[in-house]
C-alpha cells in the first residue's frame, strides 16, 4: 500500500475495489480505455477520485493489468489517497477475487467497474447501507422501453414483463466474507457470472438492491468516450450548477409538539401547519425544489390535500429529493438557519443532520444546521413563531 487508510464513523474499513483489468477493445485501437484521458485526466483516476473524496470509503484496491505501470500512470492524479494496486485475473471474477485479497481484513467491499467515473457518493453511500443490513447490494435501474425475447433465426420470440426485470450497475456493497463464499461456490462450479451480485445470488445468498443512478455510465465504446465528455463540458458550465432558496415561517401554539429535521425537541410549544409543522424540512424542501426547478412546496403537497394532514415532512422531503434526482441533479451542499428565541437546538443538531441525510440520500458534510435568536425583534424575538431559511447548491448527475 503506498500510504496509511484513513477511516471514517460512517464507514470505517469500507474498501473500493476498482476492477479495471481488461484491454477494452470495444473503445477502438490505443492504449487500454481505463488509461485514455477524460478531460485531460486518465479515466481510471477520474474513477478513483470519487471514492477518495467520500468519507464512507477508508481506501482503493485498483485491479490493473500491471501494477507498477498503473502506479506510474495513475499516482501524479491521486496524491496521497491510500491505494492498493493489484494485478488482474483471466476473467472478471478472477480480477475481483485478486481485488478483494488485497483489501485484506476489510470491514466491507465496494466492487465497481473502474470505467464508471460519473458514480455519485449518494449511490455509494445507498449500497453501503444496504450491504451493511442485507450483507450483499446491487444498484438497478428499471427497463422502461418495451423488452422483446428475441430468437435464434433473427426474429422475435416474444414480449415480457419489463417490471420483472432492472439493469444492475455498480458499486456493487458486499460483507468480504459473503463475496469469498460465493467467489469459491463459482471456482468449484465452474462458473463465471456476469458480475459480483450474479455469483453471488447462484451461490445462495440473498442480494438486496437499491436506486441505481440514470448518470452512472459505464464507458465502453469509443461512442460512450463523447458521451461522458459531453456530460463533463455540461458539469462544467454555468447551467450545470443550479442554486435554490427556501423559507418557511410557522406561529407557535401551546402544547403542540415540536418536530424540527425529524427530531421531536422538548419545548412548550410547537408549530401550527397542516402537516407535523416542520419549518426545516420544509424550507430545506422549498429549496431543493427551486433549484431543480419544481413546483415549490404548496403545490407538490398542498395543505388542502386530507391525506397530508398531520404527515411527516421527513417524508416529503425524502419524496421532494427522488423527484430532484429524476430531474438529473444531485445535492452539493444544503445549509439552513433556525430563526427562533428558543429552545437551544445544538445538542440536537447531530440528529438532525442525520435525519436530513437519510430523507435525502446524501453525505452529512454536504448539510449544515444553525440557529440563531431573534434578540427580541420581530416574531421571533417576541416568541410568536420560528422561521427557518435555507440555500440549495444543486448539480447534475441525478440518482448520485
């Protein structure tokens, strides 16, 4: 290993194996496609710098064709992120099973293909949750054209349910212990799966799946190589960032509870609203909404629907950012001001940020939370009600 991992509280011993061991022939004659430049960066760099930028992944496995020409190759581009290089099998199985010795005593393994640079931390941060519960994940993606069975004499066999069937992507999250046991049932079986998840699942195990993301392309053909650069020169301009402001303002009523982010503060008196009276969600919502350019709030959920009477604004923010990532962007950064004389919401912050991170498929760095009083000006100060602000910084790459 070239340097010490670091480790993180959300996910400490979470190691990436980048499989990238092929010759990538399909991307034309040249040098291999994982070592081609993406915008004046190696493709197989551009990868890694994703995982080394998420706090929930401790360090790299990069599964090359030969290790020391990939370190030459790739290390000016990584400086001081812990990686591991090593050498790739015959097959892809043959390169995981490499991959996932040298992670070594790793608390979980992400497997990703290392032609997939525009994985977002979200994703990552969705597969290692379910790893962690289900011991096995894989990110899909419904079919949505019409799936035809086609014959052997050129023609169509038949229609099927395109419900019954999802596109699997990658990171794909395993406990190391799961993916050996079922990397050895396909050695002793003679068999080669397509992916991790596959062989998995053939050995017995259960896999759980979670959101795929529409922007995670896995680059192939000399075709996807204009793709992706196209997608760069988008994240690059103006129009692909987008920047969106919130506000929401509740009076105080006696005795009625007081849910800020989700959690349930002790404090005599609560919100009025319709739904549970949430001014940070609701405010954080607002503003995500504005800058993907949404209906804002009170039209998506609207106080005089009966069904969202007393709702969980957690809940329709989690609703609120789905429909954020189906219009192709991703949260950067969200942060908010409580404006309220009391009560202190400090020692409740750490929970919140949870919360709102869950509800929105993000990084808790990407949130921050403050409070401020209101020096006894304005309705604030005077204790008739709280309002709360928020700015939404937005960028393409909806599904994370």
């Amino acid at each position: 290993m070239d340097s010490s991992p670091t480790s993180s509280s959300l996910a400490s011993g979470c190691v990436a194996i980048l499989v990238a061991a092929g010759r990538g022939s399909r991307a034309g004659a040249g040098e291999p496609k994982q070592f081609r430049s993406l915008g004046g960066i190696p493709l197989l760099a551009r990868t890694a710098k994703v995982f080394a930028g998420c706090p929930a992944v401790s360090r790299l496995v990069l599964v090359v064709p030969d290790p020391e020409d990939a370190r030459i190759r790739l290390k000016p581009h990584l400086p001081g992120t812990p990686i591991t290089f090593a050498r790739g099998g015959a097959t892809r199985q043959g390169s995981t099973a490499a991959g996932l010795e040298a992670a070594g005593d790793a608390e979980l393994v992400l497997v990703h293909d290392g032609v997939r640079p525009f994985v977002g931390p979200e994703l990552i941060l969705r597969v290692i949750e379910t790893a962690r519960e289900v011991g096995a994940a894989v990110p899909v993606l419904p079919v949505r054209e019409t799936l035809k069975k086609l014959d052997d004499r050129g023609g169509i066999a038949g229609t099927v349910r395109r419900e019954e069937f999802a596109l699997a992507q990658t990171p794909q999250g395993f406990r190391p212990e799961i993916l050996k046991r079922a990397l050895q049932w396909a050695r002793e079986n003679a068999w080669e799966g397509t992916d991790e998840a596959e062989i998995v699942e053939k050995s017995g195990l259960p896999v759980g799946r979670v959101e795929g993301s529409e922007g995670n392309l896995k680059i192939t053909t000399r075709a996807d190589f204009e793709t992706a650069r196209r997608i760069l020169e988008a994240e690059s301009g103006a129009g692909g960032i987008r920047v969106g402001i919130g506000y929401d303002v509740h009076p105080l009523v006696p005795g009625r509870p007081l849910i800020l982010a989700g959690v349930r503060v002790p404090h005599s008196s609560g919100p009025a609203g319709h739904s549970d009276g949430d001014l940070i969600c609701h405010a954080a919502t607002d503003a995500i909404l504005g800058a993907a350019g949404l209906p804002d709030i009170g039209q998506m959920f609207p106080d005089s629907d009966p069904a969202l009477q007393g709702s969980d604004s957690l809940r329709l923010l989690s609703e609120a950012g789905r429909r954020v990532r189906d219009a192709g962007f991703q949260v950067i950064n969200l942060d908010l001001v409580l404006v309220a004389e009391e009560p202190r919401i400090v020692p409740h912050l750490e929970a919140m940020r949870t919360n709102l991170a869950r509800a929105l498929g993000c990084l808790e760095p990407r949130l921050g939370i403050k409070g401020t009083r209101g020096e006894g000006l304005g309705f604030e100060g005077r204790r008739e009600g709280m309002a709360a602000h928020a700015v939404a910084l937005l960028g393409p790459g909806g599904g994370g």
